[in-house]
C-alpha cells in the first residue's frame, strides 16, 4: 500500500483510555443528519457487531472519541448511542447495528458568553447572619 491509498477501515478511538476499535468499510454505510448527527449503519457478522457493542458497553457518553476514515485523520466526535438496526433479508449470522455520533464543536467565545445558566443558585446570606 502506497501512501497515498485509503485504507479499508473506519477505525474509532477513545480520547481518554486510547481504546481502538477498526471496522471494515465494507460493512459500513455513514449517513449524515443536518443536525450535526452522524449515523453509521454496520451490518457484519455476528462477532463483530458483538466487538462493537463490548467496546461501547461501559463507555461513558460525557467522553469524547475521535474516529478515522481510511486513514484521512482523526475527528472528534461525541457518542449518541448504539441502537439495533433491523433488516430481515440478512443472513443468520449477520447482525445490524447503527452507530449514533455526534459532530463535536468547541463553542466560540461569543457563543460561550451567551450561555444560559443551569443553576439559579443564590446564597441567602446578608451581613446580618455574619
């Protein structure tokens, strides 16, 4: 393989552990919401599907992961969920998966002093109760 081929593999990585998991292209469809959410429909055998799910399983969704297209670079990316996918004219040992990210953006500095706050906590302190 030449450096300039594109190898056969989506490859997802999480940020914090630095776990890998690589799928093979030929399994995968990627569609794209216009909001932002990227769905990856995986159809492969039994055992692969049964990685993904492993890899995913104790994953918490506040952690970022970043994923790789054929070797084209890495981008980050928020997990949204891993949902059964159904199709019955798949094999019996083929299982269907879909694969929910979504697109992660650091907010601007004008979009982080537009915030609304969460919290409306105020302390019920006077100079008086000192």
């Amino acid at each position: 393989m030449s450096g300039n081929d594109i190898n056969p593999f989506f490859t997802i990585k999480k940020v914090r552990e630095g776990d890998e998991l690589k799928m093979d292209q030929k399994f995968i469809k990627i569609r794209m919401n216009s909001n932002k959410i990227m769905a990856i429909h995986y159809k492969a055998p039994m055992e692969r599907t049964i990685e993904l799910e492993m890899f995913f399983e104790d994953f918490n969704p506040i952690d970022r992961i970043n994923y790789d297209i054929g070797g084209t670079g890495w981008v980050g990316a928020n997990f949204r969920g891993l949902i059964d996918g159904k199709d019955d004219s798949l094999p019996i040992d083929y299982d269907y998966k879909i694969l929910m990210l979504e697109e992660y953006k650091c907010p601007t500095k004008v979009e982080l002093k537009n915030i609304k706050r969460s919290s409306k906590f105020r302390p019920n302190f006077t100079l008086a109760d000192s």
